[in-house]
C-alpha cells in the first residue's frame, strides 16, 4: 500500500491530461482535478462528496483490482453521453485513513489520438497529401488486392516540380505547401491518375493507366505537365516551375511497392541531368550503369584523396601540316585503376563531372604537367607549349587561376610552357565567367584556346571577344568531310575565321592522309589526330621532341599521294 499525504497536494494534479479522483474508503469523492471535472461534465464543488459510481457504474471492478494493470470501464457524464476510459487505482494515506486515487484517460480521446498519429504517419500535414509512406503502402494494397494488370499499362511516374526549393527558401514554406496542394488537386481530377502522393519536398508521385498507344502516353503526360508546369504569381513575383519525370512500369504483381517507386524516383534523377521538362523511363541497363558510375565515383575520390599516383599523363602531338614539327602537345590525363587496369577519361570524366569533383582531377593534371616540364627541360629537350583542358566547373569555381600561380611560382615555370583549353560548350554555358578566366590566364602569360569548336552550334562571334589564340577544329566535322559537304564547308569556315582573327586553328582526328591533303588545302596549319601518333607515354614523347621533324614522313607520303 502506498503511503503518503496527498490531499493538501491535490492541486498538482491540475497540471495532467488525465482525470484524477481521490476517493474515500466508501466510494465517495474527496477531491478531483481540472480534468476530471470535464470529463463528468460538472465542477468540482458538485462532483466533491458524491459517489463515484454515479459516474462510473462499474467502478467497484477498478476497486477491486487494486494496484494492478489498467482497466477498462464505463462511465457517462451528467449530460448522458456515454464515456469508456482506462483507469489505474492505487491506495493512498489521506489524514490518516485509506482513500484510493484513480488516474482515468478518456479511450475515446486515446483512440482519435492515435488515429491522428497514424494519419500522420502516412501524409503530409501541410499538403494533405499521402507522402511516401502513404503512397507505397496504398501501392501495397492494390497489388495484394490484384488491382494492377500485368502488361505494364500502368506506372508510378515521379514528378519533379522544379524549382520548388526557390518558393520555400524565397517565399516561404506556405506558398511551397499551397504550391504543391493546388498541383495534387489537378492531378486527381485526371482521369487517368488514380493516386498522387507528396514522395518529398519538391515531388510529386503519382499512379497512371495508360491503355494501349505509345501516342496516349504522350497525351498523359502533356496532361500531368498542365498541372504542374504553370506560372504562379504570389506577392505579383511570378515563377515558372517546368517539371521532369521519371516512370516505372507495375508490370509484376510480386513486385515490392517500394522498389517500384525507387525505380521511377531512379528514373527523375536521370530525367533531371537531362535537359528541362525530360522525361526518363526506368530501364535495367540505365540502372546496372548508375551503380557503376557510383562505384567509379567510389574509386575515383579514393584515388584524389589516398592514391593520386594512379593517375598520369598522356601526350598527343600537334603537328605542322608544313614541316612535320611538333609545335606544341595536348596533355591527357590517364587512370591506372588497381584492379580495372588503364581507364580511360571517357570512362571516368563524366562521372567525375557529375560527382563534382573534376576540378580536382584538373589540379591533379596541372601538377604532373608542371613538373614533368621541368624535368624535360632539366633534360635539355626542346620543350613546346602543352595544353590542359578545364571544364565548366574549373570556370564556375574559378579556382585555376591561383592554384596555377602558386604553383608555376613555386617550379620558376614560365607560364608561356602552357596553353589551356576550354570546350566552346563550357565557354557558351557562361560567357562572362569564361572571358574573365581567359582574360586572367592570358594577363599571366598563357595561351588560351578554343576547344571542340562546332559541337555547341556557335559561331565565332561567340569568341571573337574572348582573347583566344588557337581554335581547335573538332573532329566529328573533320572525320566527315569525305561523305557530308556540309562538314567540309564547316571546316572550311571555321579555318578562314580563324585566320581572320589572327588566331591559329587546328584540325583535330586526323587519321586518314586525304583529311589531311584537304585542312591544308584549307590553310589550316596545325592537325593532331592517330595519322601521326597516339597519345604517348612521357618517355615517348621525350623520344620524339628530341627528334628533328619526327613527322615528315607522313607528310611526304602525303604528297606522294596529291601528285
């Protein structure tokens, strides 16, 4: 029996959810608390003294089970309605005599509780809709329910709307929700959408039926883009958000609801590398080449960090088209994989784009370029310019530009030992950061160079503001000449406006001696390409800048072949 003074205490009480009676040894109330004259719906100067039964007709099971688990019992309050709580008693010492205080929680209450918590659970309180949780559960039913059919004509599409972030971070979390609200109840009164979710803060899913024709796919999803893709003008400050999409196929009734929303959430991410408004539908193969590129990624910032001297560099010539000189080499970089061998950057680039962390491969080539320079000129070879290429990160992040100088300071290289190359689609990407890089590595005292030119649908007149001294012709146009007269009138262009404004242009890809009888027929007065070499190892390239025109024989058999 618990022992202690708790009627002059009693007020403490007030301060819980839960109704709390003191009774007497006789059943009578001796005092009760603020919660306990609600749920009875009287006060407390009514209730104090009157049996307790009166209100709880069966109580006497609650007595009798004495300091034991919670039971239920029924009650009603003084206007009829009917009350089921769970109680808890306990004997306590009050002045010396036996009383019993009861703790009471109203069922009812505990039930709509945890009926709010479950709900909860499986939406979105500030959108109303399901949310991830919801949506695979819902998945769950209808596929144990045997309501989707097995030909794959219905799909969870993930929606991405965007540039929702801007409205939470820039207009609040009200016109997000608000945003996100309006779109779900557009898309529920399409017909062919039979569910929509919140999956995160800026998507949407959503469950389509598409009965046959590739044709109505398109239809549905021009339907989904009208309810999403739509300008919104709160404050008068009007946005756009221009969706993407991801798509899996329920085309199996064992499939977990899960993985078919992991699959179109997949499905966005792709979607979302590719342009504005993409769509991106979930395929094996598409998803067999992200783990790869994840596991690429792994290796890659191991090497960065751990391993750098995996990495190394590989040289390809450039050549006079005049004498077989070398007049300069292209820097590439290699990658000795530990357990994959030689990898090379077509394999590792872009994964290294798209992690973020190419600029770190670029300081990586610039500090094996600067010094194996200073080692072939410790040699007493003749040594030429050596190109590097950057990317647009390297010109949105623009770190280059320093760590370039802390580095040719600390060899006493001169800058002029190097030329840095920048695809013409970074350069178009962001004009104002590409000239302002060039315009910086050119007051160092490097030469600056186009690279690709041709691939981003320019023309010179993107250029002719940037201090570029060489233009470097790209190979898809050069390897074509011989079949497609629009890429020989390409080159052709490209070779007489570069001469115009006194830059130097340069064929890329020759492989064939009539591509290179034809870019010097052009004028063009430098070519690279597997005609002459591949990319070689340093000791290579050392052998052949010691040579006197290593290339000449190529071009004589080049003339041989005109007469």
């Amino acid at each position: 029996m618990t022992k202690m003074n708790i009627a002059e205490q009693f007020e403490a009480f007030d301060a819980l959810h839960d109704g709390a009676f003191l009774l007497d040894s006789n059943g009578l109330v001796v005092a009760v608390n603020n919660s306990g004259t609600e749920m009875v719906g009287l006060g407390a100067m009514r209730v104090i003294g009157t049996p307790f039964r009166n209100y709880f007709s069966d109580c006497e099971t609650l007595l009798e089970s004495g300091n034991k688990d919670v039971v239920e019992i029924n009650g009603r309050r003084a206007d009829g309605v009917g009350m089921l709580v769970e109680a808890r008693v306990s004997e306590v010492q009050c002045g010396g005599r036996i009383c019993f205080l009861l703790i009471l929680r109203d069922r009812r209450s505990r039930v709509a509780l945890e009926e709010k918590l479950v709900w909860a659970a499986f939406n979105d309180p500030a959108t109303r809709l399901p949310n991830l949780l919801g949506f695979c559960s819902r998945i769950g039913q209808r596929l144990q329910g045997g309501d989707f059919a097995a030909d794959g004509s219905e799909m969870v599409i993930a929606i991405s709307l965007g540039r929702l972030g801007f409205f939470a971070g820039t207009l609040g979390e009200a016109t997000r929700a608000r945003i996100v609200r309006e779109a779900g109840d557009r898309l529920r009164r399409l017909d062919a959408v039979s569910e929509v979710a919140l999956l995160d803060d800026s998507t949407i899913g959503i469950v389509a039926a598409v009965k046959s024709a590739a044709d109505e796919f398109g239809e549905i999803i021009e339907g989904l883009r009208a309810c999403v893709e739509v300008s919104y003008s709160p404050s008068e400050n009007a946005a756009r958000i221009v969706p993407h999409f991801g798509v899996s196929r329920i085309n199996d009734p064992d499939l977990d609801p899960e993985d078919i929303v992991r699959k179109a959430r997949f499905a966005l991410n792709a979607a979302m590398q590719k342009a504005m408004g993409s769509i991106e539908i979930y395929r094996d193969e598409t998803h067999r080449k992200a783990v790869h590129d994840l596991v690429v990624e792994h290796d890659l910032r191991r090497a960065i960090s751990e391993r750098p001297e995996e990495f190394w560099l590989a040289y390809q010539p450039k050549v006079d088209c005049d004498s077989g000189e070398i007049m300069g080499l292209e820097a590439l970089l290699r990658w000795n994989h530990p357990k994959r061998g030689s990898v090379g950057p077509n394999d590792f680039f872009p994964v290294a784009r798209q992690a973020g962390i190419a600029s770190e491969l670029t300081f990586i080539v610039l500090e094996r370029l600067v010094s194996q320079i200073k080692e072939w000129q410790s040699a007493g070879l003749r040594t030429v310019p050596i190109a590097f290429n950057i990317g647009a990160d390297d010109v949105r992040e623009n770190r280059v530009v320093p760590f370039l100088k802390d580095l040719l300071l600390k060899a006493d290289l001169s800058p002029s030992a190097l030329e840095c190359e920048l695809t013409e689609t970074s350069i178009v990407a962001d004009m104002r950061a590409a000239r302002t890089l060039f315009e910086q590595l050119v007051a160092m005292g490097l030469t600056t160079a186009v690279d690709d030119f041709g691939t981003g649908y320019s023309s010179l007149v993107h250029i002719t503001d940037l201090p570029v001294s060489v233009v470097k012709i790209d190979k898809s146009f050069v390897q074509t000449m011989e079949t497609s007269k629009g890429s020989k009138a390409i080159v052709q262009a490209i070779t007489a406006m570069t001469a115009a404004m006194g830059a130097v242009s340069i064929a890329e890809g020759i492989e064939t001696h009539a591509q290179l009888s034809e870019i010097r027929a052009y004028g063009c007065k430098l070519a690279q390409g597997f005609l002459f070499d591949r990319p070689l190892d340093p000791d290579a390239a050392a052998r052949r800048l010691a040579e006197k025109n290593p290339y000449a024989a190529q071009l004589e058999q080049d003339m041989a072949i005109l007469v």
